[in-house]
C-alpha cells in the first residue's frame, strides 16, 4: 500500500482554518463589546450633561444665602471650603465610614455652587462606575484594596467590564469606590457654546446673564471612561499618562474635576474621554432674595 505523502494529507483541515480564523475573529467581537460599552457610556454622559445643564440654570442664579453666600452668576473652581454642594462631603463621609485613608489631595476644588451641579452629574454616572480593583492601585496601602469585591479577581474580564459584582456587600464597597473615581475622573465645564473648546477649568468664571436676556447656557460633562474589555481596551483606549496627548481637549476639561487624587489610579489602566454637551436657556428670579436685601 502507498503511503500518504504530507501534501497530500488533508486530515484536521477544518482545525486549522479555525485557529488561523479564531483569533482576528475574537479580536473583532472584543472590539465590538469595547464599542457598544462606549457607546452606552456616552449615552449616561450626555444625560449627565442634561442634568448638570437643568441643574446650573437653577442654581447660578439662586438665593446666595443657600450657598454660604457666595455671589449669583459666579463660580470659583479652585474654592476649597466644604458644604453647599455635598459632593466633598458625600465623599468624604462615605471614605470614614467604610475606614478609607483618603491622601490630602484628594478632596480640593469648588465652591458650594459648583459642587451643587457636579453632584447634579454624578448621580447619572453612578450608573457607569468601574469596580475598584479595575481602576484603583490594589498594591497601594491608600488605595480600596481592602475593599475590593474578592481576592484575586482580575480586572481584565468581560464580566467585570459589564458590571458583575457579588452581593450588597460589593455594591456598597462598588458605590463608594464609585464616588472617589467620579471626584477626579468626571468635571463639569462651560464653554461659551456647544462644541467650544478652551473652557475655563481654574479660577472664577462669571456668568453675566439675566432672566430677561433668554441667552443660552451651556455645560459640558468630561469622564474618564475605563475601558476594560481585554486586547481591545489597548489598542481603542489610552493610558493615564496618555491622554493629554491624545485626547487633549478632554484632558485639559479633565484639570477641572472635584479632586486631583491621581496617586489613587492603577497605573496599568486606560481611558477614553467622553465628552457631552447641554445647552438650555439661562434662568433667573425677577426679585431680590431675601439675603441680598439684608445685605448676607
């Protein structure tokens, strides 16, 4: 009988077309799963946008008395005081309950009114926050470590990217983490239009309008989203240290976060910038409060 030659042997064809077919075929399907969990997130930002943007027509105007009596029209994003906005507080109380060593830098920035339409924006995004071992440095003693949903669960799966957790116990711990990514990966800005860059993200920005003007408002919500899909999340998304080079507008809206907490971040993470912009028309009371006619 004649021996087969190799040419001439077709046995486990079908196998190896697979393997050489698999991997550019996965990689597609990470890359549409990166996709899809993109573009659900730039959904939340835009409703964040919406709901900072109904938020500051509000509260630019409102009452100096219900925000330590800081002028109308106006906000200081380097204010350091806490209180009127709650964001700081949130998270600060949040942090001592669970035992959390929060480093000095990490609450910093905005005066009761700015913090009052942060917080406005961060309850949307809440929807979208990352589990605390996929963006928080687990080998830093300040870091969630203690607090992550389980010893020894990676951060680079599909599961995680999408949301899983166990239990109350990790929403919890997720929830408050949640709070802490939002303070240095979300800000809230105003350009003076939809689409404008150059926002201002330090120092204060007045907002001359009035009730009678019926000028448009517009505010812009910039998050850090982390992208956690496998292989695709490298190649769509960038490092911490990357993006101001290759989202620079992003990142320099990014200067104007709640807090500049970064030594927090897990360095071997990526991001892409989602950015949203709202714009409504700018409102005003037609009579004077009652703190400005007695002069506080």
């Amino acid at each position: 009988m004649r021996r087969r030659s190799l040419a001439d042997d077709q046995r486990a064809a079908v196998y190896v077309e697979f393997l050489v077919v698999f991997m550019p075929l996965f990689m597609l399907f990470l890359g549409l799963t990166q996709t899809s969990l993109l573009f659900t997130g730039k959904i939340v930002v835009q409703h964040a946008a919406d709901a900072a943007c109904r938020s500051a027509i509000v509260v630019l105007p409102d009452d100096p008395g219900s925000y330590d009596g800081r002028a109308k029209n106006q906000i200081e994003f380097n204010e350091t005081t806490l209180g009127g906005g709650g964001v700081q507080d949130a998270v600060e109380g949040i942090a001592n309950l669970l035992g959390i060593d929060l480093p000095t830098n990490l609450l910093a920035a905005g005066d009761p009114r700015l913090n009052r339409i942060r917080l406005a924006a961060f309850r949307p995004l809440l929807a979208i926050i990352p589990p605390p071992d996929a963006v928080f440095d687990l080998d830093n003693p300040m870091s969630l470590s203690r607090y992550a949903p389980g010893e020894g669960e990676s951060a680079q799966s599909v599961l995680i990217a999408v949301g899983h957790g166990r239990g109350m116990a990790a929403a919890g711990k997720r929830f408050a983490a949640g709070l802490l990514y939002l303070s240095q990966a979300a800000a809230v800005t105003f350009p003076s239009g939809p689409g404008a860059g150059g926002v201002n993200t330090s120092g204060t920005q007045d907002f001359a309008y009035s009730r009678g003007s019926h000028l448009p408002l517009t505010t812009r919500v910039s998050y850090s989203y982390p992208c956690l899909v496998p292989g695709a999340a490298q190649i769509m998304c960038d490092s911490w240290s990357e993006l101001s080079g290759n989202q620079a507008e992003g990142w320099n809206e990014m200067n104007g976060a709640l807090a500049r907490g970064t030594a927090l971040l897990n360095g071997g993470g990526v991001y892409y910038i989602l950015r949203a912009d709202a714009t409504l028309t700018y409102q005003g009371a037609e009579y004077q409060y009652r703190s400005e006619r007695e002069g506080g």
